[in-house]
C-alpha cells in the first residue's frame, strides 16, 4: 500500500501578529535610514545630535531676538541653547547667518502648520484659528524687525520658503472662504498684517504672559473674521503683493 504523504498546511497569520510584523518592518526601516551615514546622491547627513543642537540653537535664537531684537548676544542664545558658544559657532559663524537661517526655520514650521491645520481639522474656519494660533506660537511676529537693512531677501532659500508659506496661507484662506465660514472682504495681507501685529509684543516691554494677551487678541481678530460679515471695512482686502510693494 503506497504511502501518501501531507504538507502540513501553513499556521494562519493573525492580524495581531501581522501588525506587529508590520510594526517591526517599519521600525527596521526606520533604523535602517537613521544609521544611514550618505544620502543616494553621496551627500553627508548630519548625525542626530547635530541636528537636535541646531534646532535647539534656531528656536533659541528665535526667543531671544523676540526679546531683544537680531542684535541679542551670541552668548545668550547659547545659555538658552544649553550648548557652549563653540557649538553655536560651528553652526552659524556670524550674525547674519544665523538670522537668515531662524527665518528659514520659523517660515518652515509655519508653512507646515498651515497645512496641517487645514488637513486635519473639521472644517476650514477651525483649521484658519488653529493655523494663527499655531504661527503666533512659532513667532512669526518676530520675522518682520529681522528683515531690515543687510538681511538678503532674494536669497534662493528666503525666496523658496516665502514662495512655500504663501501658497499654504492663500490655500488656507480661499477654503474658509470658498465654504461660506470667512467673509470675503479681506486678503491673505490682511491676516498676515494682524498676526504679525498682534502676536508681537511691544519693543522695551517687560510684559509678562504676552502669549496669554497676543492669543487673547488674536481670537477677538478671528471672531471677526467670520461670516457673514457684521459690518463693512473701509478701504479694499490687502494681498501679498501690496504688502511686498509697500516694503521695497
């Protein structure tokens, strides 16, 4: 009698043990990228630590000139920093670069706070308040005094970044508009100007919780953002171009 041999059948896979399969391929490849000392192109990548301290410096930087305009000290940026002014120093060698580059970062992250902001909330006018909230947050108010005399503003980079936040805040605006929720008397000037405004806090001041003021205020110019509009507003919506107009 012949014998007849059976293949075992294979052990069915659960979904518990293909989520964490799938868990472990993107931790894998995680690892993988994050140990990966070339990009493609054979360009270095900065290690971790690099670039934890740049952003630490950036962000640093960025508070103090709040406080004491692009002239603040090297030293106190460091102290905020937590790093030594060596590192500082290695990074950004002088002044300007590393006003030019606080700029860069700040528009970067207001840039991806206005896309965000609209993919993730419930509707265009929650998604308009999250993103001022968030660019206050990020100081942007802070931008304007640094873009004065010697500051390059045809840089390629400036020009990439500013080319990028733009169209984030009229993509932003024209869908609170578009759905009814935004009156439709002002321009993307107009909110930039307000923000910009409100969120900074008056030169020489020692005021404590300017956060708490500039957010206080910021929601009131919301308010009255909303549609349909409550009263009407003299002169015409101000755009980009009339701002950058008015600051040639």
């Amino acid at each position: 009698m012949k014998s007849s041999t059976r293949t075992a059948p294979a052990p069915r896979r659960t979904p518990d043990q293909a989520q964490v399969q799938a868990q472990a391929q993107t931790q894998a490849q995680g690892r993988t990228e994050g140990a990966a000392q070339v990009s493609a192109a054979g360009v270095p990548r900065p290690r971790a630590d690099a670039v934890r301290n740049r952003e630490r410096i950036l962000a640093a930087a960025r508070e103090a000139f709040v406080e004491s305009g692009s002239g603040a000290p090297f030293d106190e940026v460091a102290r905020r920093a937590g790093i030594g002014n060596a590192t500082l120093y290695r990074h950004f060698p002088d002044r300007a670069t590393l006003v030019h580059h606080v700029v860069l970062f700040t528009m970067g992250r207001v840039t991806a706070s206005a896309e965000a902001s609209l993919a993730e909330e419930p509707d265009a006018f929650a998604a308009l308040c999250r993103f001022t909230h968030a660019a206050a947050d990020e100081r942007i108010g802070a931008l304007c005094p640094m873009l004065g005399d010697g500051f390059d503003g045809d840089h390629p980079e400036l020009l990439a970044a500013r080319t990028a936040l733009e169209e984030a805040v009229v993509t932003l605006l024209a869908a609170g508009q578009d759905s009814g929720l935004v009156r439709t008397d002002i321009g993307v000037g107009d909110l930039m100007v307000a923000l910009s405004q409100l969120s900074r806090p008056l030169p020489g001041t020692a005021c404590v919780d300017t956060d708490r003021f500039a957010h206080r205020h910021l929601q009131l110019f919301l308010d009255g953002l909303r549609a349909p509009a409550r009263s009407e507003l003299p002169g015409s919506a101000t755009t980009l171009d009339d701002l950058r107009q008015k600051t040639m």
